[in-house]
C-alpha cells in the first residue's frame, strides 16, 4: 500500500522546529506547495478546509487507523470535530491519493537522525500473536 503525505498549511514556521524538517526546506517548498494546491482544491470542491479533509482522509483508511489530531486552539478543535461530518466515496479517496503520490513528495518527514527512531525501524509483534485476555 502506498502511503500518501498530505502537506498541511505552512504559516510562521521560520521559528519553529520545522526549518530542520528537509520537506519544509526551501528546496523542497516549491515542489510541495504543487501537491498542497491539488489538495486544497479536493478540499474545496468538498467544503471543507485541508486539515478538515486530511482527518477525513485518515479516518476512511480503515477501522484499524485512528487520526490524533493536536491543537491548543478552540477553533481548530472546532474544526476538527466538523471533519468527521466529511463523508469520503471510494472514488474521492483514489483522487487524494492520486493528488499527491509518495514518490512526487519531495524531503523526508523529519531530519535524518529522527528518521532513525520511527515506526520504519520498530519490529512490532502481529496482532494475532496478542492475548485477548491481556487486552482490557
């Protein structure tokens, strides 16, 4: 399964962490504000803001995916909230999976040494082999 990365909006990052992100880099802005512009334009054919449909997206991906959204501000709980109203055919979720393929991401996710420590590099053991009664 391919997986896909939704850019999601770029405002004040200058001071944040993110200068260090190499998908955030000015080399790789240019190229990820294309991929960015085809979701924004799904998401309002959908009506609804990016990060609404990106949580949507994330909750059409199955049963088992579960989307954790971080925010400090009551509007984006808000919002938030409004993506579960958001209801995605299997056609609209081939076309934001089509707008943005891994392989035209351009930058990792993180930087190098940070990379090292994901979930790529973790051997976690198949759900069959968990205990239901270890499972409250």
């Amino acid at each position: 399964m391919k997986h896909v990365h939704v850019i999601i909006s770029q405002t004040k990052w200058c001071n944040s962490l993110q200068v260090v992100i190499p998908k955030l880099s000015a080399e790789n802005l240019d190229k990820n504000e294309i991929l960015r512009a085809r979701v924004i334009a799904i998401a309002e054919k959908k009506k609804c803001s990016l990060n609404q449909l990106a949580l949507a997206w994330v909750m059409h991906k199955g049963s088992d995916v579960v989307p954790i959204p971080g925010t400090t501000k009551k509007a984006n709980l808000e919002s938030n909230i409004g993506s579960v109203a958001i209801s995605l055919s299997k056609e609209d979720m081939m076309e934001i999976e089509a707008a943005v393929p891994a392989h035209e991401v351009a930058g990792d996710r993180f930087f190098e040494s940070y990379m090292e420590r994901t979930w790529r590099q973790l051997v976690t053991p198949p759900l069959s082999s968990w205990k239901g009664s270890e499972v409250q």
